[in-house]
C-alpha cells in the first residue's frame, strides 16, 4: 500500500463492458459474468466457492448520488465436482452475482467495474454506457478496450503512476470513498486563528493561500488554482474531523442515546462540505482576477434575478445597454459538473456565450458536444485537460487563455 496512490484504496480492479447475455435475464437465467478467466489473478484459486461481500453502484450523469446496494459475490470453480468424481482434470470458475436493484438496471454496453478492496471485499460497479462517470472511471484506471469480451485485471501498482490529485478525488468522492489526507501540522494553528471553530469561507481560502509561499497565480494561474484547491481540501478536512471529533465526543459525554443529534451532526458537516466546495473555487478565482488587474463583479444580478458567478468587466456594463455586448464576458465556476451545467443557460442573456469553469474531469463526449451546441466554453486548468479526448481538447481552454480573453475585452 503506497500512501496518496489508488492501490491505498484498492488492492486490483478488473473491468469490461457488458454484454447482453449478462444483462438480459430473458437470455440468461444465470446471473454470471463472462469472461472471468483474468480473475483468477484478483480473486486467486480457491478451491471451495469463495462468497465475497459486495457493495454494487449504478452511476449515471442524472442522478448525484448512485443506486447503492450491499450483497455478495461469488467465486468458484464449477468443473470442481467433475473433477472429484469422475476425475475429469478441467478448470472452469465462474463469478456469480446476487439479483439487486443495480443488476437489474444494468444494460448491454453499461461498463463495470469490480475493485477489490484493502479489507477484502469488493466494489461493483456499473457504469451507464456514454456517460461521464464512465468516461472518469475508464481514466481513473487507465482502461483500454481489448479485443476479447472477458475482464481487464489490473493491480494496484499498476495505476500508481502518480499520487490521487484532484481530478481522481472528485471520481473517488463520486464512489463513497474518502480520500485520506489530512495536514496535523496545521492543526494546532488553525484551531488558533480561528478559534476553535469553522470561520467564514473567504477567511480559510485566504488561509490555505498563505501556506503555499511558493505557489503563485501571477506566474501560472491554472497550476495556482489547482494547487490552492487542493490545499485547503486538506486544511479543511484536517480541521473538520477536529472539530466533529469533538461534537461527538460532546454527545457521548452527555449519555444521549437518541441517535437524532449524530444524524444532525453528519448532515451539517455534509452540507458544509458542498457549499465550501463551490465557495472555494469562487475565492480563488477571485484572488486571481485581483492578481492580473481584471475587473469583474462577482454574483452581480442579471435578468429574472439570477445571479452569475462573474460578469466582466462588471455589472454595470452589462447592464448599460450601450455598452457592446461583444467586450461582456460571463463566467460560471462549478467544482462539479454533472447535469448542472445547464443552470447557467439563463444567468445572462446579453451573453451569447457562456464560459464554464470547472474541476470535473472527463466529461463524456455527449455532454461537451451538448455544450458546444449551447454554447457553453469549457474552462480547465491546463493538468485536467489530459483527462479528455484530444478531439474534445482542441475545443477546451485553459484559466490561463479566459484571463488573456477577458483582458482584451477590458481594453
């Protein structure tokens, strides 16, 4: 285990696309996948069946949240009787798969994934076929379809070629999985400055700044985004687990077997989770924008009293119907993508084009051809772009040219 590497969270992972057979019960009664031979490399030879607890997710671009259900796996030789009765030397192990809610939504072409983890059970998950999270999932692993219709295996060390950044988290945290990061060394300091407790978003995004002396927005904006982001998930997770751990301490102290304060106590850090998120990324980009002179006003209104996230060169232009339209520049930051791109549709209607700043890797194919047709620019810093197409990367654009873009504007 390589702490900061995938194989941290999983020990191997083997991947294919469905066929109909495994999908369609009408064509198949036995629920089995196919293709199982690579297996034996993950799940080894046993020789009695091996029945493996098993978490199944059925992701899709609709929903934010997957289809989650716990049941079970089952690895097993099915030529072992042969073998002991009628000493027929064949080898035939198959891997069969209980009936739930995510193998009954599953389809022909979905992409599954079965990850076996460091405690020994299994992660299943199905993909919707074309979609972003399948898109994520196949770079996340660094899978390439193969000419056989059986399962890619691939080990831990395998996919270590470089330490879990942004991108890959943003697909982990997608999965229920938590990467493991925290900044003790800080500790003491923040609980200092801002006493004990959670200060405003603003406060620690200027906090986790001031920790990277080397780390300037001048210089390159896009690896300074990429760079800050990434700190203050690490400040902020270092601190909140501080502060929870203290919460519920503070719950147990006092006896309380009621288990509505624990519910309260988690929905509050969850929600607080999202909304810094997003509050974070606003702050920095903001800082970068004071960086290179632009003016800007951010959650300035607009029409129907949306509120954009950035207007250039500021509010008062775009509302000044003399001004022309063709030096207004609307930008919207979204951590996080998935179907939400469409809400900034309507947050400026002088602008014909919108710009959309975003951490989300791999978005399929369908969803930046969508964007393209609505006029919707893709914003990535410079290290996400690897994670698409180049057909889709020659119509990206990195925080490094939008600054150059809104600086002519200005002029």
């Amino acid at each position: 285990m390589k702490q900061g590497y995938l194989s941290q969270y999983f020990y191997g992972v083997a991947m294919k696309h469905l066929s109909a057979v495994e999908t369609d019960l009408k064509l198949s009664h036995q629920h089995e996948f196919n293709g199982v031979k690579g297996l034996k490399s993950l799940l080894g030879e046993p020789e009695q069946k091996t029945q493996f607890n098993a978490t199944f997710l059925y992701m899709d671009d609709e929903n934010d949240n997957p289809l989650v259900e716990e049941g079970f796996l089952t690895w097993y030789d099915s030529r072992q009787k042969a073998r002991n009765e009628r000493s027929i030397m064949r080898w035939e192990y198959r891997l069969y798969f209980s009936d739930n809610l995510v193998t009954r939504n599953a389809g022909s072409g979905d992409f599954l994934v079965i990850a076996k983890q460091s405690d020994q059970t299994l992660l299943a998950i199905v993909a919707k076929k074309d979609t972003t999270i399948e898109k994520q999932l196949m770079w996340l692993f660094d899978f390439h379809e193969n000419d056989e219709s059986g399962f890619s295996v691939k080990s831990g060390t395998e996919y270590d070629n470089e330490q879990v950044g942004i991108a890959a988290r943003v697909v982990l945290e997608y999965l229920g999985i938590e990467v493991e990061e925290d900044a003790p060394g800080f500790l003491e300091q923040m609980i200092s400055i801002f006493h004990g407790g959670f200060p405003k978003a603003f406060e620690f995004s200027e906090f986790a700044r001031g920790t990277l002396h080397d780390v300037s927005g001048l210089d390159d904006p896009d690896a300074a985004l990429i760079a800050w982001m990434e700190q203050e998930e690490v400040l902020f997770r270092t601190l909140e687990k501080h502060l929870l751990l203290q919460k519920l301490q503070e719950i147990s102290r006092l006896g309380i077997e009621d288990p509505e304060p624990v519910i309260k106590v988690v929905q509050s850090a969850l929600q607080r989770r999202k909304s810094r998120a997003g509050s974070a990324l606003e702050n920095h980009l903001e800082y970068i924008f004071i960086q290179h002179g632009l003016t800007y006003t951010r959650g300035g209104v607009t029409e129907n009293n949306v509120k954009p996230d950035f207007i250039f060169p500021d509010i008062s232009c775009y509302h000044n119907r003399e001004f022309p339209t063709e030096r207004l520049t609307m930008l919207a930051s979204k951590s996080t993508c998935k179907d939400r791109w469409r809400q900034i549709l309507n947050e400026a209607e002088r602008i014909p084009y919108k710009h959309l700043l975003t951490l989300e890797p791999s978005i399929s194919m369908n969803q930046t051809n969508e964007m393209d047709s609505m006029k919707v620019q893709l914003v990535l810093p410079k290290v996400l772009h690897r994670t698409y197409s180049l057909s889709q990367q020659a119509r990206l654009i990195n925080l490094s040219a939008f600054l150059d873009l809104a600086r002519q504007r200005q002029q």
